[in-house]
C-alpha cells in the first residue's frame, strides 16, 4: 500500500523524534531554571547559588571576612564564588543535554539550542 513512498516514513520518523526533543528541551529548561547550584570561594566563607541556567539566586558571605583592609580579598572571593557557580550552572546543562541527545538517539557531540 505504502509502496513507492521512498523515504516518506523515515520523514515521519525525523518529524515525530524532533517533536518528541522540542518537548523534551522544554521540560530540560524548566527543570533547569529550578535546579540550583552553589558555587564557594575561600574554602566555604563566600558562596553563591544560581540555577542551572545560570541566574544568580543568592550570596552569602562569613562575617569574619569583614575587615576593611580585606576589601579586595572580599571582592575577589565573591567574584571567584559568582564565576564556580555559573561553571557549575554550565556544566549541569552540558550533562542534561548528553543524557536527552542519549536518549532520543543524537550523536554526542550534536550541538542543540540552549
């Protein structure tokens, strides 16, 4: 009956697994933007949260670095603390999106929208 179609029902395939991704990829973002990473500087006296998307949720700091002449020190654990936690935001999406491609068949090193 389908005789003569060619590659009509691998079209079909391809169409019904990139909707099945589309769908896929939106779950990945939700779960994304309420997945919450810590990132820390100065062994735990700055730490920063942030979803996995990488937006900054929280910052908190040890009192006892609140010294007027450790300033820069300060400025500089909060700033390594912001840059572990979106690393750390960055690599938790790079994983969610090795385990989708894995699971709907993509090559590994596909490079999807995200």
């Amino acid at each position: 009956m389908f005789k003569g179609l060619g590659g009509m029902g691998d079209m079909a395939k391809m169409v019904k697994a990139a909707q099945q991704m589309q769908t896929r990829m939106a779950e990945m973002q939700e779960q994304l933007a309420s997945t919450i990473v810590t990132g820390e500087a100065g062994g735990g006296l700055v730490k920063v949260e942030a979803t996995a998307k990488g937006d900054l949720t929280a910052l908190s700091i040890d009192a006892s670095i609140f010294k007027p002449e450790d300033k820069e020190v300060v400025e500089d654990l909060i700033l390594a603390a912001v840059k572990d936690a979106q690393k750390r935001a960055t690599d938790r999406a790079q994983d969610e999106m090795q385990k989708l491609s894995a699971e709907l068949g993509l090559p590994a090193d596909i490079k999807l929208p995200f």
